[in-house]
C-alpha cells in the first residue's frame, strides 16, 4: 500500500481537529534517545550513516515479503530477489561487525542462512489480507496516531455456540532475535496500540484481535513427546537438523531403526532438515513459522495510551523550552553501556552529530588510555626494581 501523501495527512490531521499525527517510531524513538530525537524531530538533521546493515537488510526483507503479498512476485521468486540483496550489500560493504572480520563473518553465516531458509519454506497465508494497511488510533481528544500495519489477515471461526465470527490478526515481520519474557512486554507497544486502533476502526471486541510476530530467523517445533503430549520448540533455521537429532533418535530407537540411526543423524545436519527420517518418525515432528503472540488487555492498552499522552505533553513542554532558550540540553541524554550496541550498530546518527554518544566514547576511550598509563608505569617500576638490585 502505498505511504499516505502530505496533503493526505494533512486532510486526515483536519477531520480530527489536530495538528500533527503522532507515529511510533516518533513516540518510540523519544522513549529511547531524547537526543535522537532532538536531531530528528526538532533540527531535521539527516541521518549521516546509512551503513547499518541490518536496518538495510531488514528492509530488504520487508520489501520481498510485501511483493510476494501484492502479488508483484511468485513465492518461488523471494530466495533469487534475497539473494541479489546479499550481493547488492556485499558490494556496499555493510558488516554486521565492522572491528572484527571472524565475528562479522560469523553472524553473516548464521543470519543470511536462517533468511534463506525462511524464503525457501515460508507458510504462505491464504486469509484474506492487506498488507501496510493504514491506520490511524485515537489516543485522546487532542492526540491521534498513525501507522502502516505489516500483514492484517481475517480468519473466520465459530464460537462456542456455532456462531460464524471473525479474528483479525495483526502480524509484524521481525528478523531480529526472538522476544521471550519480559522482552515481549518491553517490545510489544506498537503492536498493542495498532490492536486499539482496529478495534475502533471495526468495533470489535479485543478477543477477536490477535497480535503477533513472526520471527522469520526461526521456526516452531511441535514434537510428539513419548506420553502422547506436545511441546513446542523454537529453533534457529540454520540449525533445525542438528537441534532434533536427540529426539529423532528416541523415535528411530522406539520404531526399530536403530542400526540405521547414525546414517540418519548425519543426514539431518547434513541437509538441516528432517526430509530424510521414516515416515513414521517425520509424522513426530510439525515444523512452521515462529509466531509469537502478545497477550491484549484492557489495562496494558490503558497504560500505554496513558504513557503516551504524558510523553507527548512532555516533548512539547520540552520543544517550547528549547525554542525560548534554544539550549540544547534540554534534549540531552545519557548515554550508557545499555545504548552502546544501538548506537554503534543501529542508529542512523553517528559520534559526530550525536553528542551525547560522542561524550560517551571520549570518556570510555580516556579510562582506556588511563588504564594503559598505569599499567606502563608499573611495568617501569617493576624495572628500575629490577636494574637497582
């Protein structure tokens, strides 16, 4: 779908009686770095590196996800099209880890294969869908946000009672690591906010919203356990083969192949699959896409609009005080090891513009060399210890 012009904006802005609508990633990056968003929001700074390869790899696997979904592409073309990204990547020189080849190398391997194996065997959704839908969400009378939903599906179901319903669900594509714990409550604000804002637009109760990941570096195994039970797994895409061997052995084992059980293993992390286990060991194993849900309530939507209205009422006292003392530290924000990887990794601002990481870095690097001085000069001791006796 296309991205709503100004002047869209602008009519949308005026049917609701406000004069700008808030995005996340406006919301969100103020949350994140005060700093970041000085440069962004206030001083309309260009980002001065665009060599973050994984904001420019996600994107690119955004792009081939949303062609395959408007129909552009066929599901066969996406391994070609994600490899022709790797090449163009490559020829730009973007690393995962500019300071250490092995390492870069390294994630390379384990990233761009799991990818792969994601554009090879992706479960294709066949609901109705609309991808990049836009929305907007009424936060307060005088606060409305906007944002573009990454894959919208409706399943029909049947309630209890036989009745014909439907479920919506929200899906967002994530290449990054997969949340667990407390992690999916930190991450899953957008998600929820966009959940708020199909209810309103189709005046449905929560229970028929679904919001989901789907981490594409992964997959979901649902294995059959000896009690009849099943558990789920979640495994890494390079490593499906290797990581079931222990289980495909218990069912080569119980189904009396086990002279045969080492020509079986070699072959699963050979080929990183389970294509070549017998019929009935293969039937054990259900292997798809890792969704990963977020719990919706009325309470954390609650909270989070509310955080959202206190946010935006603290950027404008903030963006009025700057513009009457034009004080730069009123944006100010500490930088800590926690920002570290963001920063030299992710952020699209480096050192030069974003002072506070700059200040950061000069600190970090004057311990290092106060470090090195003491460790010189007591090696010098040690010596003239040594020379006097």
């Amino acid at each position: 779908m296309a991205r709503k012009t100004s002047k869209e904006l602008t009519e949308i802005c005026n049917k609701f009686g406000v004069d700008t609508l808030w995005s996340w990633s406006r919301y969100h990056c103020y949350k994140q770095d005060r700093w970041e968003y000085f440069l962004k929001y206030i001083l309309h700074k260009k980002e001065d590196r665009t060599n973050s390869i994984y904001c420019v790899s996600g994107g690119n696997v955004h792009d081939i996800i949303e062609q395959l979904y408007t129909g552009k592409i066929k599901y066969e073309d996406m391994p070609d099209l994600y490899e022709d990204s790797l090449f163009t990547m490559n020829c730009a020189e973007l690393k995962y880890n500019r300071s250490d080849s092995d390492k870069n190398d390294a994630i390379a391997n384990r990233y761009e294969n799991c990818i792969r194996h994601f554009f090879k065997n992706h479960n294709l959704i066949t609901f109705p869908h609309k991808v990049e839908h836009f929305i907007t969400i009424k936060i307060s009378d005088d606060i409305y946000m906007q944002g573009y939903i990454d894959m919208l599906y409706v399943e029909s179901y049947k309630d209890e009672n036989g009745n014909e319903k439907k479920r919506v669900h929200i899906v967002d594509w994530k290449t990054s690591t997969r949340y667990q714990g407390a992690k999916i409550d930190a991450e899953c604000g957008q998600l929820v906010i966009y959940a708020e804002g199909i209810r309103q637009a189709l005046n449905i109760p929560l229970e028929d919203i679904v919001c989901e990941w789907n981490f594409l570096k992964y997959v979901t195994v649902t294995i059959e356990q000896k009690n009849g039970k099943k558990k789920d797994r979640y495994i890494e895409r390079n490593s499906i083969g290797g990581s079931l061997i222990n289980t495909a052995k218990m069912w080569l084992k119980n189904f009396g192949y086990e002279d045969d059980i080492d020509k079986y293993v070699d072959e699963m992390v050979l080929n990183n699959n389970i294509d070549c286990l017998p019929d009935e060991v293969r039937e054990k194993f259900e292997i798809h896409d890792c969704y990963v849900q977020v719990p919706l309530t009325e309470e954390k939507i609650n909270d989070l609009k509310e955080d959202i209205i206190n946010t935006v009422e603290e950027i404008n006292s903030k963006e009025r005080e700057y513009k009457n003392s034009e004080d730069e530290n009123v944006f100010w924000q500490e930088v800590t090891n926690a920002d570290e990887f963001r920063l030299a990794t992710l952020s699209g601002y480096s050192r030069v513009l974003h002072k506070p990481y700059d200040q950061y870095l000069k600190e970090k690097e004057l311990f290092k060399e106060e470090a090195e001085s003491d460790s010189d000069t007591e090696e010098d001791d040690l010596l003239a210890f040594v020379n006097s006796l």
